[in-house]
C-alpha cells in the first residue's frame, strides 16, 4: 500500500476519526478505547519464543483472592495455640496422614492428596496494594509503581498469545478495585495496555466497595451475569451485517498512516477482524454462558459468586483459554469480604463466624474444591495449573474486635494440576503461625513456579513497548519441591 500524498493528510485524519467511529458502532464493538485492548491480544512480541515442549501445563486458572485470607482459619489452623489465636473453628482431618485443615475447609480436606500446599508463604509487606501488585505480578514495587508491571497473565498473554479464539488473558471478572481511592491493578504494564487482561464484568458501577452499607448476614447464594455484554450481538444485528460492515475497512485503508492517531488506530487495526470473529464463532460465545450447566454442576460448584466464577474458569479453560484469573475478595454486596479487621462499619461477626458464612472461607472451599474435582474427572488436571493464592495472610492474634490484620510474614497458598507434585505440604509455620520455620517463598517465588510448569524461562527477557529487553522477574526461585 503506497502512502497517501501530503495533500491528502487532513482529509485521511477526518475520514480515520469518521470511519473508525463507524466501524466501532456495532453494539457490542462499540468499546471505549480501553478495551480494545483488553479484549483481544495482537501477535506476540517475541515471535522466535517457543515454550519447553516437555512443559505439563497447557492453562492456568489463577484463583486469586485480594484482600488477604486468613490462613489459621483455613489451610494452616493451629488446634493447640490459645483461643485467642486459633479462634473458636475446630480442626479437620484431610486425605493427607498427619495433615489438618480447619473444619470449614471440608471439602479441600477431602482432596487434599490433590493439592500442593505451601504454609510458608510470606513477604515483608502489609500494605494492600504493594502486596497485591507483587502476587500479581511476583515483582516488589514501591507506592509509585503500582501499575509499572505487568500481571503473570499478562505475560502469558504476551508469550504464548490467544488460543482457540479466545483473548490471552481473561479475568472473572476483573472487578476488584482496592482502595481507597480505587485501584485498577489488572494492567499489562511495561508491555502495554493490550495486554490487560479481558475483564468479563467489565468496570464495576461502583468500585470502591468500601463505601455504602452492607446487610449485616447477606446471603451467599447470587446469581452473576458472567456473560460479557461485548460479546453479545446488538438488537437487530446479524452475521451477515456485521459483515457487510466490516468490508468499510477496506475503502480507509490510507487513514492508518494518520500521524496523531496512529499509535490508538495500531491497537484497533490488529483487533477488529478478532472481534468480528469471536461474535461470529458460537462455540466461543457459549464458553462464556455458564447457564448451560446443568442444576448437578451448578449445585456442586455453589450457587454463589465464588462458585459461578470457578465454574466459568472451568468452561474457558475447556474451551482453550490459556490463563484464566477468578478474582474475588472485593465486593458490592459483602465488602472486602477478606479484609477481617471487623471495624464497625464493616458489620462483620467474629472472625470463627464470618470463615463459616457460605460467601467468605466455607464458599470458597465448597468452589475450589469442585473446580479441581471437575477439571479431574474431565481429564483436564493433568494440562490445567490450578493456583490459589492471596497477599498476605492475617494476624495470629485476633484483635479485640474479633478480627485479624493483616500480616505479610505468613500465609498459606495451594498449587494443583498440571507440573505439580500433589498430596503434600511444603513448609511449616510456627506454633501459632506467625513466622516460617522452613524455607520462606514469597510472591516472585510462586510466579517463577508459574512460570516454569508451563515452559517459559522466569529468567528470560522480553521486549518492553519501547523495545528495551525486560527480565520477567527480578528475583525469585522456581518452587522445586512443587514441581514434577
């Protein structure tokens, strides 16, 4: 394509601005400028990069709860502390000999000969949003830079790319917002704002979940619409228009040399044809409508928030995602449901009661739980890196309001699925788990695990959006006793 003569330039930038609105109003095409981007994925940067082909793990679902779980009330419980320690919950046996859950963790008990836990998880932060960039991303930062890097699914994106028409890097439903003011972590960083993730509930009406009073006993049980309304054809659009549409593009070709609107046209450019074909393949539509479901499954899962987002995670993956994120923890209805200092506003009952309530510890249980027995017996465990992980975890001691704060020093996190050694524990807490007695793993540690179980090098370098060579991780060890 030669380039227009100068003469023509004005009137290219006019026709670009009028044929790009255009083209953009179709309904579920008409999307702001951020995101196109975040919906579908341009080629790889680094297009000679070819994964290890002995790598397990082919997806990843990123069960990812902000706000800090609280890990005595969970995964480590500690029977014999005091009860101003270990609260009132009692502790559970699990599949695994010697190993114990607290009761409301029943379910993850019963599989847990699935699960790789790790109860030394810990960092040197307790600040929300420090923490929740270096999980997110497995790099420390300061306040500053809180949107410098980009997220492990952003550079999965990057580097492996979409699959099966699906975007690289999808987030159920990417709504969180920690604050205040609020925060949106979910960026691509130093590679770009195409490579955010694709955030199926889009920007929350209200996203900072601090504010507005909450029922004090909320029910668990709540049916999201987890459909995307980008994906969804307008009243009176068809196929057949959206094609007849789509052949504007070729009659303004020239206005892709606009100089003041290149760089934003760039991002469309690559994307348009990905949108028209993501509304013209069924099968790709469907993945996102759990409806399909049957009341057995529906019923397995949880009818809940957590419950429907893990089942969702399910039907993508299944369908070729490559790095889904259940993100949950920040909440219209519940507030941030994990952030238990139980401050008055929060209304929430002591910490052993509010672990037991069906949308905090004991949903998520029911869900995670189900979401790795249904990857099992579909026989997508093997191919599927199943990873939970939060912050931080909370204070020993329970504060005199009956909460937890929080508490950077220990937590505890689980791996399943594809590349991991299952049916252990890996580290120890102390008697009242405070501190690690074993080999600490933070944040860049879990990436670099990530990162390894499904061939990509944590050592290696990509390109940044200025073509300077950036390494994926600045510190931080692949996990060994985790890893096949």
């Amino acid at each position: 394509m030669s380039r227009p003569a100068a003469s023509d330039q004005r009137l290219t930038a006019l026709e670009s601005i009028v044929a790009r609105r255009d083209l953009l109003k179709i309904g579920p095409l008409a999307l702001s400028a951020s995101v196109w981007p975040s919906l579908f994925t341009p080629a790889a940067a680094e297009e000679t990069f070819r994964p290890n082909p002995l790598a397990a793990a082919k997806s990843v679902i990123f069960l990812w709860m902000g706000g800090g779980v609280t890990h005595l009330d969970s995964l480590d419980p500690k029977p014999l502390a005091p009860e101003g320690v270990r609260g009132t919950l009692g502790a559970i046996r699990t599949s695994l000999p010697g190993v114990y859950f607290s009761e409301v963790c029943s379910n993850l008990a019963r599989i847990a000969n699935d699960l790789c836990v790790v109860r030394s998880f810990s960092h040197d932060s307790n600040d929300h949003l420090m923490s929740q960039v270096y999980t997110l991303s497995g790099r420390k930062v300061t306040p500053a830079e809180l949107f410098k890097h980009p997220n492990i699914g952003s550079i999965v994106q990057h580097l492996l790319g979409p699959r099966n028409g699906l975007p690289g890097y999808i987030a159920v439903p990417g709504i969180t917002r920690p604050g205040p003011p609020p925060h949106n972590l979910f960026v691509g960083g130093w590679l770009g704002g195409q490579y955010a993730p694709f955030c199926v509930g889009g920007q929350p009406e209200q996203p900072d979940f601090t504010v507005g009073e909450k029922e004090y006993d909320p029910s668990p049980l709540a049916a999201e619409n987890l459909n995307p309304p980008e994906l969804r054809y307008p009243t009176g659009m068809n196929l057949g228009r959206l094609e007849q549409r789509a052949n504007l593009r070729e009659t303004l070709e020239k206005a892709l040399w606009t100089a003041d609107q290149q760089a934003r046209l760039n991002a469309v450019e690559g994307q348009y044809a990905s949108a028209l074909n993501l509304l013209s393949a069924p099968e790709v539509r469907g993945a996102f409508d759990i409806s399909q479901e049957s009341a057995e499954v529906r019923e397995a899962y949880g009818r809940t928030k957590i419950g429907g987002r893990c089942l969702l995670a399910r039907r993508l993956v299944e369908s070729g995602a490559r790095f889904v994120m259940v993100d949950y923890g920040y909440d219209p209805d519940y507030g941030n449901l994990w952030d238990i200092h139980n401050v008055p506003e929060q209304r929430f009952p002591h910490v052993s009661k509010m672990c037991q309530r069906g949308y905090n510890v004991a949903g998520m249980d029911q869900a995670f739980a189900a979401l790795i027995s249904d990857l099992k017996q579909r026989g997508l465990l093997d191919s599927t890196l199943v990873v939970y992980l939060t912050e931080f975890g909370r204070t020993p001691k329970i504060n005199s309001l009956g909460g937890r704060d929080h508490w950077g020093m220990c937590g505890s996190m689980f791996f399943a699925g594809a590349g991991v050694k299952a049916g252990q524990v890996v580290g120890e807490s102390d008697a009242q788990a405070a501190f690690p007695v074993t080999q600490p793993y933070g944040p860049a540690d879990i990436a670099a695990t990530m990162y390894t179980a499904l061939g990509i090098d944590p050592e290696q370098r990509v390109y940044d959006i200025s073509q300077r060579p950036v390494p994926l991780l600045d510190h931080g060890q692949p996990i060994a006793e985790v890893l096949v």
